[in-house]
C-alpha cells in the first residue's frame, strides 16, 4: 500500500448509520403518505361508484316516467276528438292522430300541409273557421320549437255552429214577432195618408194644380210603404250573407266615395283615415254596403252644415275596426239603450230599422256594432269585423 493511502481517513460508523436512517425515515415517510393518498383515492372512488349508482338510477327512473307519459300522451292523442298535426318547418306533417286523418282521409304523415289545405280546406266568413266536407273545423296554430315547427289543433264545431246558427235564427224570429205589431202600426200610418189622398182626386170640379199636389203626396206616401216593406224584408234576411273576398281598403273607399258628393251639398265635411293595409272580410258585399252606409249617412243627418263625419278603419289582432263619428248632438242615454230596436226611430219620416238591420248585418258577419255618444259631443258607432291577414292570398288554413 502506497503511503498516499495509508493516509486517507477512514469514515466513522456512525456517520454512515445516521445517514441510513434517515434515508429510511424519509422512505417511511413518504410510504406513509403514499398509503394514505391511496386510501383517500380509494374512499373517493367509492363515493363516486356510490354517486354514479345513484344518477343512473334517477336516469333510469325518469326514463320509465318519460316513457310511462309517453305511452300515456300516445293514449291520449288517439283518443282525441280533436285532430292534432305536427308540421315541420317546411310545412310538412310530421305527425297526426287518427282523429286528424279520419277528418283528412289521407295518410299524413310527409304530405305538405298547404296542399292539403287547398284541396280540403274552403274558407268560411270566420277567420279561423273552415268547411271540411260537411264538417266545419276550427285550426288554432302554435309554435312548437325554435327550429320553426307548428302544432295545429283542428276542432270539430259543426254541432256549436248549427246551436249557434239556430240560436240567431230563433232570436230573429222573435225579433219579428216582437215588432208584428209595431210593424201594423207602422204600415197603418202611410196607408191611412194615401188613402186620403187618393179619395181626394176623385173630388169633382178638382183644380189642376190640387190634383198633382194630392197625386205626388199619394205618391210619397206609397213609396215610403215601399221603402219600409223593403226595410223588413232585408231585416227577415239578415243571415244570408254570402261568401265573397272582400279588400277592406277599396270597401272603405267606396263607401266614403259614396258619402262624399252628399256631404259637399249639405257643406259637411269627410274626414277618411284608412289603415288596413290588404287586410280582407268575408261575407255579402251588398249587405255590408248597406250597413255601412246606413252609418255614414245617419251621421251625416244629425251634421249640420260645417260640421264632419269621420270614417276610421284599422286592423288588429284579426279583426278589422271601423268607426263612423259625426260633430252632431249626441244620444241622450235613455235613446242609446233602445237605439238597435226594430221600429225605434227619432225622426218622423224614419222606418226604425236601419241600425237594427245593420246590426244584424255585422252579427251575420261574427261582428259587433256599438255606439259612443254624449249629449252635445257627437256619436261615434264602431262596427268590429273578423278580417283576413292577406287579400287575394290562397287558402291558408295553418
């Protein structure tokens, strides 16, 4: 051995022993940890094996409820009297109850809805009302999703309009028998004044120019007959109301075209405000000329000269209201409660039954007519109709 190695020291026991140990503390140490680490990822585990359990079982649950309900709304559906069609946002069905398809006839589900609705579907004078063959259907319509589904819901109202359409016809009835004696009282009165007339021209030695005075006043009388026979024919017809596309705006129109050159003679002025853009009504053109008119010019009456008639028109929520105000007098309140009644009139050469068939005019058409009016502050009646969205479009019954 060289001397250089005898002289190196030699390294103590314990030193080395001491480092030992605390190599194999530090080893305990982290074990330790490491078992604890791997018992808390355990009881982890557990916990959410536990809590998996749990979801899948609430899943579980509320697929069976989600399918018990779906059977359920299956059931419900077949058993609908009412037809229920689902469209997609291309406007084709999707899927139908029986009750939609035995209305229909057709299988449905892929058919494109608006030609079904061509091909089956006719307007009616309601909006929202359409004759099926000898049924008669309301369509209600609403959104089904975002992607631009719809549900439509078709209801059979045949049985509530024929009650509905009996129902008018027996108040009509006893309208009628209610005025039979107004109605005597009425004729009586003109006739009675022809009468007289006429045994007047028989008078020998008659001057020429008595005869034509009693000869056109016969004459009058008799043609005011005539109007009032016609009057309550008109009323006694008040239903049938036809079935014509009418363009609100050129109905308006006219009518204040109509009114305009009587205004200009008597110096009234007509003030017009149309806002209905190409809504549509359906019904009788004549009668509804009729009604209207028959406001115009009751309004135009009560005017005096400087004074103005008002006609207003505007569509919202599917109805079409028009009103009619005149700068006259005012109805006095006791008047406005019987104003509607056949043979009620406040004029003496008046037959009482131009409001009275103009109610029923609007009535026959699913519409209301009413009055506004204070003493000295004039009277504005409002005729509200069921209108159309589109004038001249196709069927469109979704």
């Amino acid at each position: 051995m060289s001397e250089a190695a005898q002289n190196q020291p030699t390294p103590a026991p314990d030193g080395k022993a001491q480092e030992l140990q605390r190599a194999f503390d530090v080893f305990n140490q982290v074990s330790l940890e490491l078992a604890q680490a791997y018992a808390g990822l355990q009881a982890k585990v557990e916990s959410l094996t536990a809590e998996l359990a749990t979801a899948n079982g609430e899943l579980r649950r509320q697929y069976q409820e989600k399918e018990a309900l779906s059977e359920r709304l299956s059931l419900l559906l077949a058993a609908l009297p009412a037809g229920v069609v689902v469209l997609d946002a291309a406007g084709c069905v999707e899927e139908a109850n029986p009750a939609a398809g035995a209305m229909l006839g057709e299988s449905l589900p892929g058919a494109d809805w608006s030609q079904l609705a061509q091909s089956h579907l006719a307007p009616t004078e309601a909006p929202d009302e359409w004759q099926l063959a000898a049924r008669r259907v309301a369509i209600a319509e609403s959104a089904l999703d975002s992607a631009g589904g719809r549900l439509l819901l078709i209801n059979d109202v045949t049985v509530a309009h024929r009650l509905k359409t009996d129902l008018e016809r027996n108040q009509r009835l006893a309208a009628m028998g209610e005025m039979a004696a107004s109605l005597a009282h009425q004729l009586r009165t003109p006739l009675a004044t022809a009468l007289l007339y006429s045994a007047n021209l028989g008078q020998p030695g008659l001057a020429e120019a008595a005869r034509v005075r009693f000869a056109d006043k016969a004459t009058a009388q008799l043609r005011r007959l005539e109007r009032l026979i016609q009057d309550v024919l008109l009323f006694a017809r008040g239903e049938s109301i036809g079935r014509e596309l009418i363009v609100a705006s050129q109905w308006l129109a006219e009518a204040a075209q109509t009114l305009e050159p009587l205004c200009a003679e008597k110096g009234v002025t007509l003030s017009v405000l149309i806002e209905t853009g190409d809504s549509i009504i359906m019904g009788g053109r004549k009668a509804l000329d009729g009604a209207l008119l028959n406001l115009l010019e009751n309004a135009l009456q009560v005017c005096e000269p400087g004074g103005q008639v008002s006609l207003s028109a505007s569509v919202a929520e599917r109805r079409l209201r028009v009103g009619v105000r005149d700068t006259g007098p005012g109805i006095a309140p006791e008047v406005q409660s019987r104003i509607f009644e056949p043979f009620f009139t406040t004029r003496g050469q008046g037959t009482g039954l131009g409001l009275a068939i103009a109610l029923g005019v609007v009535r026959a058409h699913a519409g209301t007519l009413s009055v506004r009016s204070a003493l000295g502050a004039g009277s504005e009646f409002l005729m509200d109709l069921p209108a159309g969205e589109v004038a001249g479009s196709d069927v469109d019954a979704s």
